[in-house]
C-alpha cells in the first residue's frame, strides 16, 4: 500500500472535477484517466483544438472561453502550471470555497491509486521511452494504462486506459512537479543543462532527479552518463543499468545502421538476451530502445514480442514526426527545443541520407536562449538551411535582452520570418526532390508543417 499524501483526502468523496486548460499536453490525458476511474470530468480551454474535441468525443463537458459560471458543479478544479490565481474559473472556486489542486499534484495522487507505476524521467527521451515501453505493453497483453506528453500513434491519444494495475507515466522534473509522484519503477535516461531558470544550478537539478529515483523501489538509469551515476550513488533504490558500455546491465552491442534506425542485439550480465531493429533513427534512440527492453523484460514480455512492438514503433507525436514525402521532399516536425536535441534530430535527419536538411527552429522561452545561445548555433549549424522564427515567450518577459536575431547572426544564410505562410513558401522555394524539411521547437510551429505539406500536395 502506497504512503497516501495529505492531498490524495481531498478525493475522497469528491465525483465532479473541473479542469482549466483542459486541451493542454499535460491535462488532457489526465483528464481521460480520471474519467476511467469513474470521475465526472468536465473542463475549459481559450481555444478549441483537436484536443478539446477529443475530450467531448469521450463524454467530457468543454467550456471554449473561461468563466465562474464554469465551476458551478465542480467539487474540484484543476489548473496547469500556466493557469495563474486571477483566471476567473479560479477566483469563482475560491469565492464558492471549491478546492483547488495543480495538475500535477492530482496527478501524483492518480499514481497513488496504481499498484506498478513507471515514471519516466531525464532531460531528453521521457516521451518517446513512455510511447515506447505502451506500445510494447500493450501489443504484448499486458493492458497498461498511460499518460504521455505527445499523441501515442497506435492508440491515437496522448493517454492509454487499461485494465490493469500498470501506470506508464511521462515524470517531468520542471518545478520539481514529478516530486508529486509515486513510481514503484523509475527510469533516468540523462541529465542535462535545461529549466535552469527554475533550478539555478546543475547541483539543484540533480539532486531532484535523485529525490524522484529514491521514490521508488527499483530505478533503470542510463550508466554512460556520468550525471546519472552521480545522482543515483548510495540510494537504498535498486539500481539497474543501461547503455552501451559492456560493464552496464543491460547493454546493446554489435551495432549496426538500417535503413530507418540503429539495429543491434541486447545483453544482460554479458548475455544476449534479444535484437532490436528500430524504425526511429538517431544514436540517441539506442539508449531509448534499450531501456524499453529492458523495463518490458524485467516485467515478464518476451523478447520476441518486445522486439516485434519496437519494429512497429515509429515515433511518439512530434517526436521526429514524418508528415509525408510530397513532390519528393520529405516534411518532418520535431518537438526538440534544447541543444542536445535539436542536434540529435538534425544528425539522425542527416544519417537518412536526404539531399539537402532545411530546418525551421522556434526558439522556446528567453532564459534558454539566454543560456543556451551558443548551443543552439553550433547544433543548427548540422543543418544546410536554416529558418528562425521570433522567441516564444511563454511564461516570461524579455529581461534577458535576447531575440532569435542573435542565432541566425552566426549562421550562413539564416533568416526570421514570424509570418507562417511566408515562412512556409521560403523554406518550399529552397528545397527539391530528395531534400528534407524540418519544423522544429515546442511552440505551436507545428502549424508550419501542415501548412508546406498542404501546399506541396
């Protein structure tokens, strides 16, 4: 039995939650999974979305636009992180005296209602691990549920209800919101440089990735990052090792390229164990594909049916997200918005082979362009052609003094263009059959993406 937290009580009794921002990433999977659990669930949002359209398809109650009208059934509201005490839904709960609860401190009291919960953390990869390890869950029986940051393409949802007692639950550490949760398995894939904002220093950020480790009762943490080793050193948690290093646990070995990803064999304690063939390229989804395996053949899935989900694994939603070939040039959309990821994505773009890579980036907040400018230079710098559009501000304002004019100084023949439609038509005009275009960031740049692939058809 789980140690219940002193907000896991609020629930108790409670059937009617009302969730603001309910069409984000993070809301609109918890939302179907209490819905599963037997909550009435309704919600609110500024705009309507595919999301939001998804959630009424289900039986959800959508508000577009945020009013006090909107709590007055509610026995609970549920904001995001983004969602700040003036919205009105939240000043008309406080008024009625309805509690009120961050999604992710809800979400750590729905892992407490689940006997095994894997909780996938690290800078880089949390997505695409949790998309990875459902899929081989599910195509092997073993009914998971899931709550995942980006759209899993075998279920059509950012979240999974199954019938069992499995939890596959993306944990990220910004403001310490995976801290809320009770794995009984974790996963750390790296340790990076990244929500420094909040975190100040690399010290800081490392201690709450051990703090979330030492949460549950066995952690499969990536051996060849020396920031991972630091972290998990001395931890009652059982520590399970993996990478590519021969004197980790689980290790790949006898690597080799294939046409859409890395190939290589699995070994555990010197043993091989299996083979994996990944539809997903980059060297970075080695690591992503090992882990997969072995959390999936700790847990009792045969290594032929994990290797047979892997195959049919083709990527979590913007995570390297191929739109389609037209008029032979291939449009891509990633989500990478760190340095470490944004060469990952354009290295693997360039392991495929493509004539030229022609890349918009859309820089993700001020304080990271701050602090990781010259990062993001150098890792553009892989691409052959490169767009910018202007900073998304998100939370913060410009105190930084930075602006995407600084990037594309450095950088041959690089432009900002804020307008999507022109933007679109300039990466078009300079791209031909056998090149590859990429829209890139974690803003809404997606949005370009359609637009080229629609004009191209």
């Amino acid at each position: 039995m789980k140690e219940p937290r002193q907000t896991d009580k609020l629930l108790k009794g409670i059937k009617k939650i009302h969730m603001i921002g309910i069409g984000g990433s993070g809301m609109c999977p918890l939302a179907e999974i209490l819905l599963s659990l037997g909550f009435t669930v309704s919600g609110s949002d500024n705009t309507e979305t595919e999301k939001t359209a998804y959630l009424r398809d289900l039986g959800i109650k959508v508000y577009i636009g945020q009013s006090k009208e909107n709590v007055a059934d509610a026995q609970l509201v549920a904001y995001s992180a983004a969602i700040p005490s003036e919205n009105p839904e939240r000043v008309g709960a406080t008024e009625k005296g309805i509690p009120q609860m961050e999604r992710s401190v809800l979400l750590g009291a729905v892992t407490r209602m689940y006997d095994n919960v894997i909780g996938v953390c690290g800078t880089h990869g949390k997505t695409t691990v949790s998309s990875m390890i459902t899929q081989i869950l599910l195509l092997n029986k073993m009914e998971p549920s899931a709550v995942i940051g980006g759209k899993l393409p075998i279920s059509g949802s950012s979240c999974v209800v199954g019938n069992s007692q499995t939890l596959v639950c993306e944990s990220c550490e910004f403001v310490n919101s995976f801290l809320e949760f009770s794995p009984d398995i974790s996963v750390l894939l790296n340790i990076d440089n990244d929500h420094l904002d909040y975190f100040k220093t690399m010290e800081n950020l490392t201690s709450s990735f051990r703090k979330f480790v030492s949460l549950s009762k066995t952690s499969y943490v990536n051996g060849d990052d020396k920031r991972c080793n630091d972290a998990t050193k001395d931890l009652d948690t059982k520590i399970i090792t993996f990478g590519l290093e021969k004197n980790n646990d689980f290790y790949a070995d006898n690597i080799t390229v294939g046409e859409y990803g890395y190939i290589f064999d699995v070994f555990k304690s010197g043993e091989k164990i299996g083979h994996l063939e990944m539809h997903i390229p980059g060297k970075h989804n080695i690591y992503n594909g090992l882990v997969s395996f072995a959390v999936c053949y700790d847990l009792g899935v045969e290594p032929n049916g994990i290797a047979d989900a892997v195959y049919k694994f083709s990527g979590a939603g913007r995570r390297f997200e191929i739109y389609g070939k037209f008029s032979g040039i291939t449009v891509i959309d990633d989500y990478a918005h760190h340095p470490t990821e944004i060469k990952a994505t354009l290295k693997a773009a360039k392991s495929l082979n493509f004539g030229k890579v022609i890349v918009v980036f859309q820089p993700y907040t001020y304080s990271r362009v701050a602090l990781l400018k010259d990062g993001m230079i150098d890792a553009l710098s892989v691409a052959d052609r490169v767009f910018l559009t202007p900073i998304v501000a998100s939370r913060e304002v410009n105190t930084f003094g930075v602006s995407s004019e600084d990037i594309v100084g450095q950088l041959p023949d690089a432009k900002v263009l804020g307008d999507y439609r022109e933007l679109a038509k300039e990466m078009i005009s300079c791209a031909q059959s056998g090149d590859a275009i990429i829209t890139m960031g974690a803003g809404d740049i997606y949005k370009v993406a359609h637009i080229i692939s629609e004009k191209l058809k």
